[in-house]
C-alpha cells in the first residue's frame, strides 16, 4: 500500500497514513478513541518530501498494515513548528472535512486573487488562531504578518482563511448582519470602525479564538504562505457546491 504525507492544520501535525485523502478525511474527521469528532482541514504532501527538522523516513517505515491485512491509518511524525519547516512547493491539494466525514478538496494557485471591495475578516489556523479584520487583501495582508511586519511581531510561515463579512464590509456600522454566524458582532463592527476611523490597516479581533469556525462563511478560499512564496487554494462559489458537492455542502450547513 501507498504511503501518503498529510499537513494538518487542526491540530497543526504531519502525518503518515495509508489511508487516500479522502479515506483520510473521513478517518480524521469522524473519530476515534484517541480523538473526538469534528471537522478537519488538511493538505497532502508531496510523499517524496524531506526536511532534516521531520523523520519523514521513521514514519514510513512505521507506517505498515495492520495484523489483518487493514491499512495503517495515522503515524504522526511531527506535532510542533511544522509548517514553517515545509516547503510549499511540496504542497498538493488541500482537503475540507465535515464532522460527518464528507470531503472536498481544493486545488492550489500560485498566484494572488484580485481584491474586492470593502473590509476583510481573516482566521489565522497556524500556527496561531486569532481572528483579525484587516483592509488589506489576502495578498496584501500576508504581506504584512509574513514578508514586512509593521510590528516586532512576525511568523516564518501562516496559514489562514478568509471569511465573510457581508454588508459589514461596506457599511460596518448600519449593515444588516444578516446570517453571520459571529459571536459578539458589537465588538466586530466595533473593530470595522476602527479600520475606517484610525491609522491601522489591521485589528485583531479575538486573539484566543477557536480552531475551528463554520465552512459556509469561508470567502475566497484557504492561503499558505511564507518569506518567500503564497499559495492560493480557492474555494468554489456556492452555486457550483450546490451543483457539483451537493452531500459535501449540505452536510458543511448542518
């Protein structure tokens, strides 16, 4: 059986399975006795990647069948700092998970999107989790927290996704919320404000915010960057979820 590389971003790890991405995603998603159910976001890993910080060749080698024949599912490798020892060019497709297993994969970009009007909302999943609003595109605000921070504080590498914000983008203090699921949407609109009326281009949000957060606000898609590159993993528009993975979408809006 193959043995394939995964980055987890929830929780950050690197992983050796025997599992597809999708077996995977299901593994990894639903539960088991060491881990409880909820939704996954992983990449795989070009299987011939090597980095002297991970014992990527320990891994496989421990990742072998079971007794009966059935594959191995998880030898984890690494748990710590990963992402900034990957190269991303070894990074392929990045997979969303739902806590009920349904698993969507997104092709990956190298290139920036075009930046749309009004203000930002970004979700940093590694290596930390806060929750910033920023009026800088994804691009542009990669740019800040990874290439040329404006403060003493700087990651070698990140990874983070854009999430909606409605009507707030424009008009953060009389736009109609509508179905945003944010908690403490006074503080948020509060931080939108802020954007508009100070000399800051970005404001953290929540700086212990949860790993995890609702698919259906995703805006854009997924980015991984670092000093030197920025992948782009879009994500497809709700129309073509609803043609395409209708069982992914309508089981990421239970």
């Amino acid at each position: 059986m193959a043995v394939h590389l995964y980055f987890s971003m929830i929780p950050e790890a690197l992983i050796a399975s025997m599992l597809s991405p999708e077996e995977f995603g299901v593994y990894y998603a639903t539960g088991t006795k060491k881990k409880s159910r909820g939704q996954a976001i992983f990449v795989e890993v070009d299987p011939s990647f090597r980095h002297e910080y991970f014992q990527v060749d320990e891994g496989i080698r421990r990742c072998v069948p079971h007794e009966d024949g059935s594959p191995k599912r998880s030898i984890y490798i690494s748990v710590y700092r990963v992402l900034e020892h990957l190269d991303l060019k070894a990074l392929q497709k990045l997979y969303l998970a739902t806590s009920d297993g349904r698993v969507l994969g997104l092709d990956p970009k190298w290139e920036c999107p075009a930046d749309t009007l009004g203000l930002h909302l970004y979700k940093e999943l590694v290596p930390v989790t806060p929750l910033v609003v920023s009026s800088l595109g994804p691009c542009a605000f990669h740019d800040l927290i990874g290439k040329n921070p404006s403060t003493l504080l700087t990651l070698p590498a990140v990874a983070f996704v854009e999430l909606q914000l409605g009507e707030l983008a424009l008009d953060p203090e009389f736009g109609a919320v509508g179905n945003l699921p944010y908690s403490n949407i006074d503080h948020l609109r509060e931080c939108l404000l802020d954007l508009k009326t100070k000399t800051v281009n970005s404001k953290m949000v929540d700086r212990a915010n949860p790993a995890t957060f609702p698919y259906r606000t995703i805006k854009g898609g997924f980015y991984v960057g670092n000093y030197e590159d920025l992948i782009w993993f879009p994500m497809p528009s709700q129309d073509e979820l609803r043609a395409n993975h209708y069982a992914w979408w309508r089981s990421a809006n239970m």
